[in-house]
C-alpha cells in the first residue's frame, strides 16, 4: 500500500511541480485578485445605490401610493421555489470561488515568469 502511495506522490510531483506557481507569489496574486473583486463589488454596490437614489429623488407620494397595490402584490408572491433558489446560490458560490482560484493561478504564474529564477525559491 505504502509503495503504491509513494509512486502516486513521485508521479503528482514530477507532473505538477513544473506548473506551480511559487508560495510566496500565490499570495501576492490572490491578494490582488481578492482587491480588484472587491473593488469591482464595490463599484456596482455604488452604481446601484445611485439609481436608487436617483429613483427616491423623483418620487411623490402620489406615484408611490398609486402603485402600491402592485408593490405589495409583487412582495407576497413568491417566484420561485427555495429549492431552485438554494441550488442556484451554491452554484453561483461555487463559480465565484472558482473563478477566483484560477484568476489567483494565472496571475501567480504570470509573476513568477517576470521573477529571476534566484528568487522564485523552491518548487512545490
């Protein structure tokens, strides 16, 4: 058994070690992409706030109580079922997450190329 988990480990490391990135710049590409997703989050949080102030800005109370029943209508019927609506948040979860990890990859294995082999320390 433990001769079979050794060959598996010497074959993962010969195959895998070539393609990664160093520690040291999986940190650093993470770092930036969590920033730029975080940045870009906050942008369209901003852009949204400011159609809904913009929309607050022009509303009276006579068009507010003129479409009331409507809004009232639209928030006591449900659309869709929970179950669509879980599956569809774990997918979605699961994607960002993924895009993510392969942003943070690319880009570490685009630093570690501008960086001098002295510096890239030890392969994984």
């Amino acid at each position: 058994m433990s001769g079979t988990l050794g060959r598996l480990s010497n074959l993962y490391a010969k195959t895998m070690s070539p393609r990664l990135a160093s520690t040291g710049s999986q940190l650093a590409a993470k770092f930036v992409v969590a920033v730029a997703f975080a940045i870009l989050l906050a942008f369209a949080m901003a852009s949204s706030m400011a159609e809904k102030q913009a929309l607050a800005a022009s509303l009276t109370p006579e068009s507010y109580l003129a479409d009331f029943e409507k809004y009232r209508a639209s928030l006591s019927q449900r659309s869709r079922p929970w179950a669509f609506t879980f599956t569809i948040s774990i997918i979605t979860a699961v994607g960002f997450f993924s895009l993510y990890e392969i942003v943070g990859h690319a880009l570490a294995r685009v630093i570690d190329r501008f960086r001098p082999h002295a510096e890239r320390g030890p392969e994984l």
